[in-house]
C-alpha cells in the first residue's frame, strides 16, 4: 500500500524501534514499497518533510528531530533511546552491513564524512579505517588506504570533465571534504552555469530528428571506444538502430546492438522495450538502449536479469554527462585557480 512520505516515515520509525538518518528512513520506505517518488532527490524531499512536520506542528508533530538528520518519534521521549549521533550513525551503518549490502570506496567515503566529518576535511586514512571498522567496504586488498585515495581523485577528475561539480574537495594534502560543505562560492556558480547548459544540451536533442539522433550517438559510441560502427536502415531492423564493438584496451572486444529513444523526460522506457532488445540480439551480442528520458523500475530490473543476456541502459542525464565529457554539443573555458599542490599519487605519512 502507497502511502505519504509522512505516513510511509512513521510506519518505518516504528518497524525500526529505534531513531533513523533520514537517508536510512527514505531507503527503507522505497524498499518496502510504502512511498514512491519520480523526484531525483528522494532522501532531501524525506528530510524536508519531516523537519517542515517538526516545525509546523511543534509539539504536536509525532516526530522529532534528536540530532543532525537523526529523526524519532515524538512518543519514544520517555524511553531509553540512544542519545548520541555516533550511536544512532554507527548502528545504522551495522544495520546496512546486516542486510549485506556493502557501499563503493568513494560512497563509503561520502558517508562517512557525512555522518562523522562535522563539516570539517578529514585525512584518507581516518577516512578509510572508519569506512572498515563499520563494515561498509568489501575488499580483499593490502592497501585500501591507497585505492580510497585514488578513487576520490579519479571521481573529482571524472566529475570535472563533466562539467559536474565533485561531491568531494581536496583540502591540502590527503585531506578530503564535501563540497556541499562549500556554500555558494565560485565553484557552485560554474556548476549552476554548467546545469543550465546541460539542460540546454537534453533540450536541443529532443528537437533534431530521428535520424540525426541515431547519428550523433554514432559519434558518441565512437569516442568512448567503439569500433565497426553502423547505424542500421530504418527498415526491418527489429528495433536495433546501431551496431558496433566495444573494444576496451585492444583486448577485450564486445559486439553491442544499441537502440536508442528520443523521447520526452515523462515517457519512460518499459520493460517490454527491454525484452524486444534482448530478442533482437545476434550471436555473442550484448544490448544497449539509449533514451533521452529514462528508464522504468521494471525495465531495469528486466535488463538486470541474471538467466539472460545483459541490457545495459543509458537515461538522458547520462547520456548528456557523457557528450560533454567528451565535448560533443559543448564548448569547454578553462578559469584558472591556484590552490595548495596535490600530487598526484598517494601522500606519504
């Protein structure tokens, strides 16, 4: 049963028995069905709500806010409950590790900083031993301090040839904070900028035709590594429009059959779509879909069926992210700005 975000929030609360982050609230609501959004930022509409609650209904609200994005029910006050945001974030993290769900290097990272950081950089390594001690990495390597290190660098490379603003800023040397922590300085202005040109970008393709839309991702398949490119005839092509290979480092070849959707961000591509592109494959194929809207819960879940072939999926955020990563349908200005050196390997202590 769907209910409000509110009523969705109680019912988690009193499942739990005990005080939640709001991210941890919103991820149980989504899981158990009992809240659904098309919003992009689900745990900052959860956040919002029940802190507006909290101040609209005062002591009558049944939540109540018990430390930073820590939220309980307004009738526990009486009862022992933790009373620490270390203790409510560190069992909150146990429950996740649980559940058996690990996190990526730099999305343990952003977690901890966010829960433990206090807005204040904190060093890789304090970073990364946190990240262990609560369970939130899986991995077998010797020096995790290390590969933590280079994939917050290589994310805030990544993000920057984007055009995106990184979740993450260097703060001297081997120190790593949020840049949300930032405010509205210079970087948040570019990222602003950089935001309207992007949505110019997914406007200006839904307006080419078709035609020229299979085209201009012929272009973009060939600059992130495809080879024998071709865009099929628009008859009897059983829903394909581009074939090619992906080739990854002269090594590993992959023959890919791609459809694409030029469609309007409402229209979203459903699993059926999926099971059409799966059934058009050739021998030793791997499908592909590209749409300028996005994708369904059930599409995405037919594409990530283990007993067949895989169908990957590109939505139009990606698929602009990746044009002006490789400067197609963009110009690209440098603005320089000097700050303390970063090497570029792993500080030493």
């Amino acid at each position: 049963m769907v209910m409000s975000s509110l009523s969705a929030a109680e019912k988690v609360l009193k499942s739990a028995g005990k005080p939640l982050h709001y991210r941890e609230i919103t991820r149980r609501m989504l899981d158990l069905g009992l809240w659904t959004t098309e919003g992009k930022t689900p745990e900052a509409t959860v956040n919002a709500r029940l802190a507006g609650d909290i101040k609209h209904n005062v002591q009558n609200s049944i939540f109540q806010r018990l430390d930073r994005g820590i939220f309980g029910l307004r009738e526990w006050a009486s009862e022992e409950t933790p009373t620490t945001i270390e203790t409510i974030d560190q069992q909150n993290l146990l429950d996740k590790k649980a559940e058996g769900k690990k996190l990526s290097f730099t999305d343990s990272a952003e977690k901890v900083l966010e829960e433990f950081g206090k807005k204040q950089p904190m060093y890789y390594r304090a970073i990364t031993e946190k990240a262990m001690e609560l369970r939130l990495l899986a991995t077998e390597g010797k020096t995790p301090e290390a590969t933590m290190y280079a994939q917050i660098l290589t994310e805030i490379r990544r993000y920057q040839k984007r055009g995106d603003q990184p979740r993450f800023v260097m703060h001297g040397k081997g120190y790593v904070g949020l840049s949300r922590w930032m405010g509205r300085g210079l970087a948040f202005e570019i990222e602003q900028h950089n935001k309207r040109v992007r949505q110019a970008l997914h406007k200006h393709l839904l307006s080419i035709t078709p035609s020229d839309f299979e085209e201009l991702i012929a272009r973009l398949l060939a600059e992130i590594g495809f080879e024998d490119i071709e865009v099929t005839k628009r008859t009897n092509d059983g829903g394909i429009d581009v074939r090619g290979t992906l080739v990854v480092g002269d090594v590993i070849r992959t023959r890919m059959a791609v459809q694409v959707k030029k469609w309007r961000p409402k229209n979203r591509v459903q699993s059926p779509v999926v099971q059409q592109v799966r059934g058009s494959l050739g021998a030793h194929e791997q499908g592909l879909i590209i749409t300028t809207s996005d994708f369904s819960q059930g599409a995405r879940k037919e594409a990530a069926r283990s007993d067949a072939v895989p169908v990957a999926l590109m939505n139009g955020e990606q698929l602009v992210a990746l044009m002006v990563e490789h400067n197609i349908g963009v110009t690209r200005r440098s603005h320089y700005l000097i700050e303390l050196g970063e090497e570029e390997s792993a500080p030493q202590d």
